[in-house]
C-alpha cells in the first residue's frame, strides 16, 4: 500500500496515516504484516484496489478485476467496489465480461467491440437486447436470456428482466397468467460401467506445514465420464488433481490409474495415461516452433521417430495446427496456444485429460472455444475431468459433478441433481446458475425434481403458454 506514496515522496505521517484508512476501507485491517502471497486470490485484489485507493483518486479504474476468482473473490471485490462508490463517492470504471454482477452493480454500460463504442445505456437496456449481445459474441445475464427466449415463444413478457429478483417477480406473474408445462423427461447420462479407471480410496494428505488437505476422499471414476469437479478456493480440488498425476503423495490411502497404484508409477509413465491442460497455456509452452511443443515428450520418451512424426501430424490436424506448425506458438493467440498444449497432451493418446481452470482469463467465445474442444475429445472416448468455477458453462458439456469443501467431498452426482442441491453448493461458497434458481421458483416443483439447468429449459415450460381458464 505504501509504495506508490513512497515513490510520490509523500510524508513518512502521511503514509502512516493512510494505510490503516485505505486497508479498513477495503475490509483488510489485521493483515498489514502479512507477505500478499499469504493472501486469497480475492484479499489480493482487494489489496490492489487499497494501493490505488491511497492515492486518494476520484477515478478507479478496474480491469476484469474478477477474472481470476473463485465466487468468494468475486463477491469480495465487487462488494468492496460498490462501497468505495456509494459511501466514498468513487467513481468506478470497470471492464468485466461477469454479466450477472455488471447487471447487479453497474450504473450503466457502454459495450466495446472491435475498437467502436456500439452503445451506452443501463444494465436493463443493454442487457435486454439479446440479439445486439449474441451478434457481438457477448453473454447477456441467464435471466436475461430466459425471459427472452420466453417471449420469443409466445409468453406474454413485456420487459426482459436483467436482474434475478426482478426476474423471480417476472416469473410470479407468468405462472400467474398462463400454464407452465413441464417436461415429461429430461437427458440423464447414464452410468458407465465396467471397471473404473481412476480410482482413489480413503486418500489423505497433509503438506509439510501441517495443513491438512484432504480427508478420507473415495471416488470412481469410469471410462468414458465426463466429470466436473468444483469447490470454493482451499476446498481441495488442486490437491486432489495432484495426486492424480503423482506430483503429491498419499499421507495416507491410495490412488490408482488403470488398476496400477501411482506409488508404483513414474510421473513420466502417467503421462501416457493422464494429460492435463493447465490454466494459462503458456506455463506449459517452452519451445521455439508448434511442431517441436508437440513433439517433446514423444522424443523424450524415446518413441520411434517414424512414430513421432505420425502422431505429431496426427494431432497438430485434429487441432487445426497444420498451417502453422514452424511458428513460435508464443506469436499465435490465446485461443490457438491452448490447442497446441492440448494437441501435445493427444499426441501421447491419454486416456484420461484433465482440464484446470480452463475457462478463467477467457471471454464468453473463448471459453465455449475450449469447452467443446473438451466435448470432442469425449465423444472420442475419452475421460474428461473439468475443474472449473464457472458453474453456468457446464450443463451443456458435464454428466456427473463432485462438489469439494474442507478437503472433502460433499457431493457426488449427477449434474441434473447436483446443481439444484444449492444449500450444499452455498456451503462451498458456490451460487448456482441464475436459471437453476428460477427453475426452483416454478410452480409444482419441489427441490429441483425435474433438474431444470439452462435458460432454454425454463424457458420452454412457457413456450405453449396458455392462459389459465382457456382450452389448449
């Protein structure tokens, strides 16, 4: 907090001064001594936001500060900027593709793209023209959409609501008016059977510090899955997904792939049967061409050569890399730099991929980008793992969820059941997506019983809408 001041040359009193103001005012007092790295990802923005705030600016301007946080964070920060704008008097600017909270918070809106101003108008104006968002590869709010994909069914709804509570009492009043039609069936994966391939039993662990990790975790998990796993931040996914790839051991139980204990593995041997996709692509891309990135681990395992080029060619054409296999992966986009980790990782023919965050740091396009690049490597077969925060992405790609909390797992099912049990997702600081809520306020259902998920699914109970009194 005090560096900006110091390298101001402001007065040793007046520093003093202000630190202890600017971290009460972002809700950090008591943690003055603390090293920023002993923080939470949502205390280091708000960390962030105090050292700009000891500039005593009128202006703050904050750019996708949430992008990086689990829910905790992102409710932290944007708490901590509206009370900086409503009490101290702030003006905020901020950039963020978080369409929920932007409709919560915002005053208004100015929508950007390809380098125009499109529009200005309040969160209610912006966000209830779907088509002008969709056209500019934007998410409106899943309320938003709910309601208009209602009223393009035939609903009477006059105005799209952008926000849930106003979108609830929309609700109200359509059950009001008209019949809602419930789905007789909705797609349920099924189980999948035979042996599983990655199996944990009893796993316990506890880092060097005495931090007690995770708890008497079991779980299955089978051929051909694709399995979501979610939890607050510290609830003990990473530790988890570690053992998985032997890069922790056991304090205690097991972990097997493919009926091997990894005690017994190499991490390099693992590699054959596990590839993981991390956050930020570019911490797994170190060579000088996409071809060589595709190519290291097979030379490096001594793969024959003729082998190597087969698979190489082989992957760098299911990820679209051919045209640029002699560029420096670091020159091509984002987007194009994850699929170069992901065709490096299908190179080795791993059975199981996991996916660690994929979706944080993109915007809405790029996010669906990497989801159904996930979705064609299951319809290949393979076993999916997705780590992810973004609970509202999922229904679309996920068949069964594991829900994390205290290095424990507090919920195992199907994605259509997991979603809707929201007191265990709130206990983990997670919020359900803003179209599970709404299906939880129809009329006639009771605990989620018929596992709603997505704007379009609420949406048609109110696609044949018929006015009560009336004959179909």
């Amino acid at each position: 907090v005090a560096f900006a001041l110091e390298n101001l040359c402001m007065p040793r009193d007046e520093i003093l001064e202000r630190i202890p103001r600017v971290l009460e005012a972002v809700r950090l007092e008591g943690t003055e001594k603390k090293h920023p790295h002993e923080l939470s990802g949502g205390q280091k923005q708000r960390l962030a936001i105090a050292a700009a705030l000891a500039m005593t600016p009128k202006l703050l301007v904050l750019d996708e500060p949430t992008s990086q946080l689990d829910p905790v964070g992102t409710d932290e920060v944007f708490a901590t900027v509206r009370e900086l704008n409503k009490v101290l008097g702030v003006t905020i600017v901020m950039a963020s593709h978080a369409a929920e909270e932007m409709a919560e918070y915002a005053d208004r809106l100015a929508l950007l793209s390809h380098g125009e101003l499109v529009t200005t108008g309040s969160p209610q104006e912006i966000y209830s023209q779907i088509d002008l968002l969709q056209g500019h590869h934007l998410r409106p709010p899943q309320v938003a959409s709910t309601f208009y994909m209602a009223r393009e069914g035939g609903a009477p709804v006059d105005t799209v609501p952008v926000q849930l509570e106003p979108g609830l009492t929309q609700l109200d009043i359509l059950q009001n008016q008209c019949q809602v039609v419930l789905p007789e069936v909705l797609p349920v994966a099924g189980t999948k059977g035979g042996d599983p391939l990655l199996s944990v039993k009893d796993l316990e662990h506890t880092y060097p510090d005495g931090t007690d990790a995770l708890h008497g975790i079991s779980l299955d998990i089978r051929t051909g899955e694709y399995v979501l796993i979610i939890g607050q931040n510290g609830a003990g996914k990473t530790t988890l997904v570690k053992h998985f790839l032997k890069l922790l051991e056991p304090t205690k139980g097991s972990v097997t792939v493919a009926g091997t204990d990894t005690r017994d593995l190499m991490v390099s041997g693992l590699a054959r049967e596990i590839g993981y996709v991390a956050q930020n692509p570019d911490n797994q891309i170190f060579n000088a061409s996409v071809e060589d990135e595709i190519k290291f681990a097979l030379v490096n395992l001594d793969y024959p050569e003729e082998e190597v080029e087969a698979r190489t060619t082989e992957s760098l054409e299911s990820m679209g890399l051919l045209d640029v296999r002699e560029q420096h992966p670091l020159s091509l986009p984002k987007g194009d730099r994850a699929r170069i980790v992901i065709a490096a990782i299908l190179a080795m023919k791993p059975d199981i991929i996991i996916f660690d965050e994929p979706t944080t740091g993109q915007d809405y396009q790029g996010a669906k980008y990497i989801l159904e690049v996930s979705r064609q490597l299951h319809e290949m077969g393979k076993t999916v793992i997705v780590i992810t925060h973004h609970l509202y992405l999922m229904p679309d790609y996920a068949e069964r969820v594991i829900v994390m909390g205290k290095g424990t797992v507090l919920l195992d099912a199907p994605i259509r059941k997991a979603y809707h049990e929201t007191e265990i997702l709130r206990s983990t600081f997670l919020s359900p997506p803003q179209a599970v809520l709404l299906a939880q306020h129809l009329k006639g259902v009771q605990n989620g019983d018929y596992g709603l998920l997505t704007p379009r699914e609420v949406a048609d109970c109110f696609t044949e809408c018929v006015e009560k009194g009336s004959v179909a």
